[in-house]
C-alpha cells in the first residue's frame, strides 16, 4: 500500500529521531523512558524525557525497583481503615491520564470504605474552589472530594483563588475524607500527603503510569494504574464537565463584554491591595494580626456574596460569624481613618 506524503514526512521524523535516540543512549548521555508507555503529544515526551535525564532520575521511572503500586493502594485504603484523611494531587499535562488516576482512586476508596466501614459514600466533583467551599458542609465521613482542573480560562481572580487554595488546609484536614486535587500547582507544597504526575499510557493494555513525589515535589518512584471498566463512573464523570462548560458558554458572553474593564480594574485592584496589606502589617495593631489580616484579605478578594465570605471565614479558621464580621469591619474602620490611598 502507497504512502501519503505526511505518513512519508511522519516515517522520517520518527526514524531521525529513533536514530538520535540510538546514539545519545549508546554514549551513555540519555535514557528514554518511553519504550512502552507513551503520550498523546510527543513535546510531552520530549519535555518528560528531557526533565528525568537532566535530574538523572531515570532509573526511578524504568527500573521496577522502584514500583510502589502496592503502596499506592495500601495508602488509599488504611487511612480509611484507621479514620484518618488523605489527600492526594495529580499533576500533568492535560489528556496524560489525570482524571482516570483520580477516578481510580475514588472507585478504590468507595469499595474500602463500604468493606471496611460498611458505608456508603459518595462522590463529589468541584471545578473552582468556590465549588468546593459550598460543598464541604455538604459531605459525611468517607466521602471522597475530587477538584479536578477546570476546563476553562476567564482571566479572572488570579490572586484571589490562589490564596484561597493556599488556605483550603485548614478546613479539609478536619475531615475524615478523601481528597483528590488534579494540577495543585499553586497549592502550596505541604497541602497534600503525596503527589503523581502523569508519565506516560500504555495504549495497548490500558494502563497508566505515574511517577510519585514526596511533599518537596522529589521523585520517589513510580506507579502503575489500569483503566477502570466502571462505564457507568466514567459517564457521569463526562456528564458533570459538560454540565460545567454549558454553564460557562452560557455565561461567556457576559464576560467577554466585561473581561477588558475587569483587566484594568483588576491592576488597579492589585496595587491598592498590596498598599493596604504592607500598611496594616506595618500599622495594624491587635492580638492575632496574621489572622485578622488573612479574613479581612478573603472577604475583600472574595468573587462571591460578603455574607458568603464571612461563612467560609468562620469555618476557616473555626470562630464564630459574628467575630469575623467584627474583625473585618474594624480592619476596614482603622483603614478609613489613618490610610489615603493615591
């Protein structure tokens, strides 16, 4: 059968690079770690590759010494056994298998949690993390949590959603849950009990691999995970992302109309916030300062209502409504009466 010219054009890329390949591994210089276990894109593997042989971590990936599967499985069920929490985050590149690991996880976690505590639990997937501040007064003991990575982009709230990320530790280690944070990359690093990143999928046999890193994010090893035959999981998975893009395509035209004013607001915003934080760190006087300025700081970044903010402060940091209004309305007072802003 006669070649297309892009199959020919393909043909000789692969075999200049198999080629290349050859050499850098025969002189001792590289290792590639994809003779089996593939992405999609092949800038992921050059990007993979290229990363575990500049931190000589190679071994870690190719050499089953290092398969930790059985751990892997162990730390997902004996937290349960023992009521205890976990809290994993799943890094990668999109389409590398991320949401099939987390989804893994949570099939793995319903199964010990009815075995061992013989309950029934359940699922819940948030998007933002206004998302997942409504739903955590939602949960019982043994659901699983999952924020995955939202499958949008507006632009908006950067700085916002990055302290409230950084400051979610606080609530769900209270909770006898499991959680599972796809792309954490702004959570900061001693949220979660242990991380994977994507490292390729054996399209043949239906199997993911990961590499696992500790709390400093240095490799440890690496995981092997098969894809589940739950149909029914992966279809209601599917139908809550698209639920959550409808929702966002219905809204886009409103923010598309407001994104360019909400930009420059959003610089001016910015400045005037770090002005006022640095004056009331320099200023403010009271007996839990870091405290006090973190509410006021979330109430004043919130996207939501005031009142909504004033409720995930109290849970927050575990005191009342009433004292968080105070401690925001007094931050506020003190500003308006010895702060002018330019």
């Amino acid at each position: 059968m006669n070649k297309t010219g892009i199959e020919k054009y393909v043909d000789s890329i692969e075999n200049t690079k198999n080629l290349l390949y050859g050499k850098l591994e025969n002189s001792g210089g590289f290792t590639d770690c994809f003779k089996k276990y593939k992405f999609i894109r092949e800038f992921d593997t050059l990007d993979f590759n290229q990363r575990m042989n500049n931190l000589n971590v190679t071994h870690l990936v190719i050499n089953e010494k290092y398969d930790y599967t059985k751990m892997f499985n162990r730390d997902i069920i004996n937290p349960i056994k023992f009521g205890a929490n976990t809290i994993f985050g799943i890094l990668g590149m999109t389409g590398t298998g991320k949401s099939e690991l987390a989804q893994t996880i949570i099939l793995i976690s319903k199964l010990a949690n009815k075995d061992i505590k013989n309950r029934d639990v359940l699922p819940y997937i948030c998007w933002t993390m206004g998302d997942l501040y409504a739903t955590l007064p939602k949960i019982n003991k043994g659901d699983i949590v999952w924020k995955d990575e939202s499958p949008r982009s507006t632009g908006k709230g950067s700085r916002t959603e990055k302290w409230r990320v950084d400051n979610v530790l606080a609530v769900i280690r209270k909770y006898e849950n499991t959680f599972i944070f796809i792309d954490p990359l702004e959570i900061r690093i001693d949220l979660c009990n242990i991380y994977f990143e994507s490292a390729g999928m054996d399209f043949k046999n239906r199997s993911n691999r990961f590499m696992i890193l500790n709390k400093e994010r240095k490799y440890l090893g690496h995981i092997y995970t098969k894809l589940h035959n739950d149909e029914e999981f992966r279809q209601w998975y599917e139908q809550e992302k698209d639920k959550f893009i409808k929702d966002i395509l219905h809204e886009s035209g409103k923010i598309q109309a407001k994104l360019e004013k909400e930009v420059n607001n959003e610089i001016i915003l910015q400045e005037n916030l770090n002005k006022t934080y640095k004056f009331l760190q320099e200023n403010y006087e009271c007996s839990n300062i870091m405290r006090d300025l973190k509410i006021w700081e979330h109430i004043t970044c919130t996207e939501s209502t005031k009142e909504k903010a004033f409720q995930e402060a109290e849970i927050m940091y575990n005191i009342s409504l009433s004292s968080c209004r105070k401690i925001y309305y007094n931050i506020e007072k003190f500003i308006k009466n010895n702060m002018v802003l330019e």
